[in-house]
C-alpha cells in the first residue's frame, strides 16, 4: 500500500507550490496533481515554463506521481475555460485531455484519471458516445505508455454517468483496451450505495479486479448541502465503512482526496491504522 494526497490539499492559489509540495513530501508517499488548479494553463495554453519548472520540482522530490485530468467542474472555482465533459467532446476538449497524458510522461506519472461524462437527454446516447470518446483516448494514452483511470461518480447527482458500478465495467469492456481501467472513488461510492455499507462492499468487490487507481475521502451517504453530499471529508469524518479497501487486497496507491493538510495527515493515521 501507498498512501498519497492530492494537490487539491495544499493552498490555493498554489503560490511557492513547489515549497507546498515538499511538505506534502514528508507527509504522504505520492501526488496526485491535480491539472485544473496548478496554473499551468493561461486560458487553454499551456505555460510551458511554469510546466518545466514544476517537472524539475518532481524529479528532485521522487514522489510517486498521478495526475487528475481536467473535467466538468460545477464548482465556483473551477476554471470555466478547462471544463470537459467526456461524453461531449470538441477537437479543443480532446486536445485538453491529451495534454494530461503528455504531461503525465513529463511528470513520470504512470496514471491520468479520467471523470465520466453527463448525461444530456438521452442516457444510452450519451454513454455511447462517451465510449466513443474513450476508445480514441485511450489510444493515445497506449501509444504513450499511460494507463488510463476512469472513475466512478456520485449517484446522487442525477446527471452523472459511470456511477453504477456495471455501467463502469461495461464501458470499459466496451473500451476494451489495456491502457484504460478503474479508479474506485469510495466516496463516491458510498454515495450512490446511499450509506449502506453491505451495498458499499458489494460495489467494491464488483470493481476490484480492474483497478488500478483508488480515491479516500468521506461523506455521509446522503444527499445533503453542497456538492450532492460529495463533502470530500477526511476518513472517520462520515459514515463510510472503509474496511473493503483493505479486504480486496490493492496494492497501489490510496489517494487522500481531501481539501486541507490537516485532512492529508487525519486520512493517512486512519488509512495506517485501517491497514494494519
């Protein structure tokens, strides 16, 4: 097992990142970075030297690394010009996502994660042409040697996709490439099994076999507040019974997606703990 955070939890804007980075260092085993809030974007161009600069940064840190690609972001804070939905994909989305890929042989990143896509109308019609989308991303993922993260989503948020566990599987059977799997999000898992832990387990259980890749955070199994009740709290702060994660035996990295340093260090004592 290793435990990693998002960059998600450090300061934003992310001033002396790369000073924020080597505190994260000596908390947690790995990174994931997250694209949509690094500002490595001017609109939708790339900097390229605040890219290299951050590249330089983690290669002397020797941080295992992943990397969050830019999705539909229905927060405030989202930069509205990285928006992308998987399912409704313009030449200049794809190239977004493509970016990621790129950045993540740059980054030595050996995962991007991908969100599904929303639903638009009609639902079969709307993951069909996600599956569409996903096939010629993951190509291009294949041909640079990066595996690919699908994740699940919250089922309280009626207009999401891939958050039955089924449908997950089917569109990456549908997909059908080595360069595409699963990154179980046991948040929002527990969200679309609404609290209930035996259903939770089942889930888990469905997925395990194709994941490559696993997001911890907590909620409370309701839709409640904010963000359909997606509270991204820090482990033992909800209701989730997080003992699946150790049952289905994953070795990879368990990625703290919470919103502060302090949640970073709570998750990592209950992860080790959990873990044994």
């Amino acid at each position: 097992m290793m435990i990693g955070a998002s960059s998600f939890a450090l300061p934003y804007p992310p001033r002396d990142f790369e000073k924020h980075l080597d505190s994260l260092r000596r908390e947690v085993e790995a990174i994931e970075l997250y694209i949509p809030k690094l500002r490595i974007y001017k609109n939708t161009s790339l900097l390229m030297d605040r890219v290299e600069n951050l590249a330089d940064t983690l290669s002397a840190l020797t941080m295992e690394t992943t990397i969050h690609a830019p999705y539909f972001g229905d927060s405030p804070s989202y930069p509205p010009n990285l928006m992308v939905d998987t399912a409704h994909m313009s030449k200049a989305k794809f190239r977004l996502l493509e970016e990621s890929i790129e950045l993540a042989g740059l980054f030595e990143a050996e995962i991007v994660v991908l969100h599904p896509g929303k639903i638009w109308g009609d639902k079969k019609a709307s993951l069909s042409q996600m599956t569409r989308n996903l096939r010629i991303l993951a190509r291009f993922a294949e041909d640079r040697g990066v595996l690919l993260g699908l994740e699940n989503k919250e089922g309280t948020d009626p207009t999401n996709l891939c958050c039955d566990a089924g449908d997950l599987l089917k569109v990456v059977s549908d997909v059908d490439s080595p360069n595409l799997k699963v990154t179980l999000d046991i948040g929002h898992a527990n969200l679309t099994c609404m609290g209930d832990p035996k259903a939770l387990r089942r889930y888990a259980d469905l997925l395990k076999e194709k994941v490559a890749h696993v997001h911890v955070h907590d909620n409370n199994g309701v839709c409640s507040g904010r963000y359909f009740g997606d509270m991204h709290g820090a482990p033992g702060t909800g209701n989730i019974d997080f003992s699946p994660l150790k049952e289905f035996g994953f070795d990879g990295v368990f990625n703290l997606e919470v919103f502060s340093m302090e949640d970073v260090k709570t998750g990592r004592d209950y992860l080790h703990r959990l873990m044994g």
